[in-house]
C-alpha cells in the first residue's frame, strides 16, 4: 500500500479548501476519504496530483462545492420549522408591540417608547433576518432570492435608522442615507428585474414599482440634506442679543483710570465677540451677522457647535482662554453668580450655534450690567 | 448494473442507520466500501452524498463521533448512540414495508388471494 507523504496530504486539504468546502469538519472528512483512496490506488511511478484530480472528480457533478451546499441544506433544513415558528413569534411580538406602543403614545402612558423600540428591534433584527433566510430557502430564481434579500434589507435599515433616529443615537443619517441608496439601487431594480419577465406578474410588478419609487422619493423628500435653516423669528433673538450687548457696551467709562476698572470685562466680552465670530463663519460662512436680520440671503445653518468646535485649535484656544478668564473674575466676586459664569467646552457643545451664541450674549450682558450697577453705585 | 442516485436518494440515510447499527464504529470511506462489498458494486454511494447525511444525522443527535488522529489526517468515526439505534429500526421497517408495497404496486409477485382486496 502506498503512503502518502505530509506534502501530498497538504497538497489535497489546500485544494479542497480552495474548491469551497468551509466547514472544518467535512474538510477533514473529504480529506481522509481522498488519502483512503489514494493509497489504494496509487503506485510507486503514478503522477500524485493527475491521479487525485481523477478521484476527486468522481465526487461533484460539477464542482466540489456541492457537497458543501449540500450539506448546508440539509442541516438548515433540520431547523426550518423551529426558524419559521421563531420568524412567526417575533413577528406577533412586533405586531402587538407596535400597536400598543402606539396606544400609550396617544394616551402619554409610560412605557410607549420601550414599546415602540422593543417592536422596531423585533422586527429589523429577528423578524425580518429570518423571513429572507426562509424565503431564499424557497424555489425561486436567483433574481427573485436577491429582490428578497435587498428587500429584507432595506426594511432592516429603515426600521434600525428610526430607532437610531428617535434614540439620538449618532449614525442614524447614515443609516437612512442607506436605505434609500440600497432601496433605489439595489432592491427596486432588483424586483423589477425579477417581475418584469413573467407575463403573469408584469402589471403588479410596475404597479408595484411604482408605489416604491414614491415611497422612496417621500422618505428622501424627508430628509435634510443640510442641516436644519434657522427660521427669520429665532434669528431675530440673535440680533436682539448683539443689539443690548453693543448698547451696553457703550455706557461703560472709555477713558483714564475708570477704563482701567473694567479692563477683565473688556477683555472677557472680547473673547466672547471672537468665539461668536467663529460661530457665525461656521453658520452662515460670514464673520458676523449681516446688518439685516429680514436678509434672504441669510442662510444661518443651525448645526451643533459640537459638530465643529472640537476640530478647531483656534476655537479651543479661544474657549480656554475665556475659561480661565472668567475664573479670574470669579474670584474678584464674593456673591454666587449661579451657572451663568460657568462656560466651558463641555457647556457649549451642548448648544446648536443659535443657542451659543445665546449663551455667550447672556454673559456679556450679565458683565456688562453688573460694571454700570457699580459705575452708578459710584457716582451716587 | 449501478442503481441511480435518483433512487437511492431516499434511502441513503436508512442504509447509513443500519450500516452503523451493524458495527460498532465506521469512517466515511470504510461505509462507501462496505456498501459496495454487500452489494457486489451495484449501490456506490458517492461521497457527496455521503457525507452530507452523515453531518445531518450528526444534526439530528442520532451519532456520536469519535476522531482519532494519523498525523496529519484526521479520522472521524462514527456510531449511533440510543435514539440512533431506535431511528434505525424504526427506518428499516419503514423501508421494508415500503418495499413490499413497491413490489404490490408494481406488480412483481404473483398477487395472492390474501393480499388482493375482495
């Protein structure tokens, strides 16, 4: 009997690795089942590698892979019925938790939103998963099992995009952005494909189409490309602040040793200014605020100063400098001035840009007030 | 003359369950071997559907292995634990009768007074 050497047997497993059998398990298997052949047939002067390849042909039809195929079938087959009762239980548990979170919504009962999450999980992570699986197991052609899977998937993206949505979690843009590019690109090209050759089917599959390329186009219609605009009204509150600020500003002494007084507030409120400046330039792509607050031009683009102070060295600088400035003022101050005098990096990036600036015109109308309070307590 | 695999392929998991019911432990190819002796080379069974069986009856709970390792090789032998046993029998009585209702229908047997419905 001829025996294999350990190159030979290398040889075969890399090759049956390479001819798509996955599973350790039947590597191992096809593998001893080879050698078992091999050295019973093989002779001294035989060519190894012709003669293996004669063998292991007498095991596929068409390629190796089969028996992998084969084998998966026959195992997912054994957990059908217990995926389909799974598939049909979660998809109750979905159903009534969305109607009942529903009913608590409307009635302001505690509970709606764990509700509503608890089917949205159920749905996009075992319901739908399971029915693609179960559907794709079905006859069908391969066109009608990819329509299924970019289906489920859409539905998946969807459904985990709401709850990133409502949950503010960060990623959910992404997430819609996903399911409208996979739903317009992949799956409705993909049912139509599908649909559209059975002669059977042709009407409901354009009808069909069609009722999802509007349900595309209104879930985009939805969507903000840009971050949200701020309306003319609340804008206006912006100018209002600038204008008690300015006017403000202007009653404090300008000259000698009354100057000198107010120097810290001079200095904080010109911080104050910089860091609102590059607030502004970030909102609307201007240093400042136009003069004209009805200006239609005026795009002020209302994004979370989070999204660009932490990139920008020169706003943290700025922001630092502020910090230990007001530290500095707090310290000439014996009273409790609350948390007004407490702006810091974590504070503001709480903030969309309407509301910094807001916060930062409060303090400098704070300072400044509290200057002319002593001024007028001085001339009395 | 070799049976077809349209044939054998309902009956590949009973021949299986009673190869192993048979002997105490079998390996893949010793079972295709066995099959081909007993049968004077007129059932093959092929390896690719062999082993996709076996995995499934591994699945089921009806065989337990046991690897026993030759260098680099790695032999996997398998037996049928209790529920595997009971399934044998119970498969190769149901093949059985499904054998002789076969040869009823198909009518090989001279049909006999008994078996012919009045």
């Amino acid at each position: 009997m001829y025996c294999l050497s350990e190159q030979q047997i290398d040889y075969i497993l890399d090759d049956i690795r390479r001819n798509g059998i996955e599973t350790e398990d039947l590597q191992l298997n096809l593998l001893d089942h080879i050698c078992c052949i091999l050295e019973r047939t093989l002779k001294e002067d035989d060519d190894f590698e012709c003669l293996y390849q004669l063998t292991v042909k007498q095991f596929f039809k068409n390629e190796l892979r089969e028996i992998e195929e084969e084998t998966i079938n026959l195992l997912m087959f054994k957990n059908y019925y217990a995926m389909k009762k799974l598939m049909i239980v979660a998809g109750a548990i979905s159903a009534a938790a969305f109607v009942l979170g529903s009913l608590f919504k409307i009635m302001f009962w505690p509970g709606a939103s764990v509700l509503l999450c608890l089917a949205m999980l159920m749905f996009a992570v075992v319901f739908m998963p399971l029915m693609a699986v179960l559907k794709v197991k079905e006859k069908g052609t391969s066109g009608q099992k990819f329509a299924t899977v970019t289906g489920a998937l859409v539905a998946i993206l969807f459904s985990l995009a709401t709850l990133f949505k409502v949950q503010h979690w960060p990623g959910a843009n992404i997430l819609i952005f996903s399911t409208i590019g996979v739903a317009a690109f992949l799956y409705l090209p993909a049912y139509y494909l599908a649909g559209i050759r059975s002669a059977d089917k042709k009407l409901d599959t354009i009808v069909t189409s069609v009722i999802l390329v509007s349900g595309i186009g209104l879930l985009f219609t939805m969507v903000n490309l840009r971050p949200p605009r701020l309306a003319p009204a609340e804008l206006q509150l912006c100018y209002n602040n600038e204008a008690l600020v300015r006017n403000m500003l202007y009653s404090l002494p300008d000259t000698g040793a009354e100057r000198a007084k107010s120097e810290l507030v001079r200095n904080i409120n010109a911080t104050c200014e910089q860091i609102k400046s590059v607030i502004i330039f970030n909102a609307t792509g201007n240093k400042a605020l136009p003069a004209n607050a009805n200006n239609p031009q005026l795009g002020f683009y209302d994004r979370p100063v989070a999204s660009y102070f932490s990139d920008d060295a020169d706003a943290v600088a700025l922001i630092k400098k502020l910090e230990m400035q007001l530290t500095q003022y707090r310290q000439t101050k014996s009273t409790d001035n609350g948390d007004i005098l407490n702006i810091d990096m974590p504070e503001l990036c709480k903030f969309p840009s309407s509301g910094a600036l807001c916060l930062l015109s409060q303090l400098q109308i704070y300072l400044l007030n509290a200057e002319r309070e002593k001024l007028v307590a001085t001339i009395n | 003359m070799i049976f077809s695999t349209e044939l054998l392929k309902g009956t590949l998991k009973t021949i299986v369950l009673k190869l192993l019911a048979d002997n105490s432990k079998m390996y893949g190819y010793e079972i295709t071997q066995r099959v081909k002796e007993l049968t004077g080379d007129k059932i093959q069974i092929t390896e690719g559907a062999l082993y996709p069986t076996l995995h499934a009856l591994e699945a089921e709970g009806l065989l337990t292995t046991e690897v026993e390792y030759m260098g680099k090789r790695v032999r996997k032998y398998y037996s049928l634990n209790e529920s595997g046993k009971a399934r044998s029998k119970e498969k190769v009585s149901e093949l059985a009768e499904f054998i002789e209702t076969m040869t009823f229908l198909l009518d090989l047997k001279k049909k006999t007074l008994n078996v012919l419905p009045q």
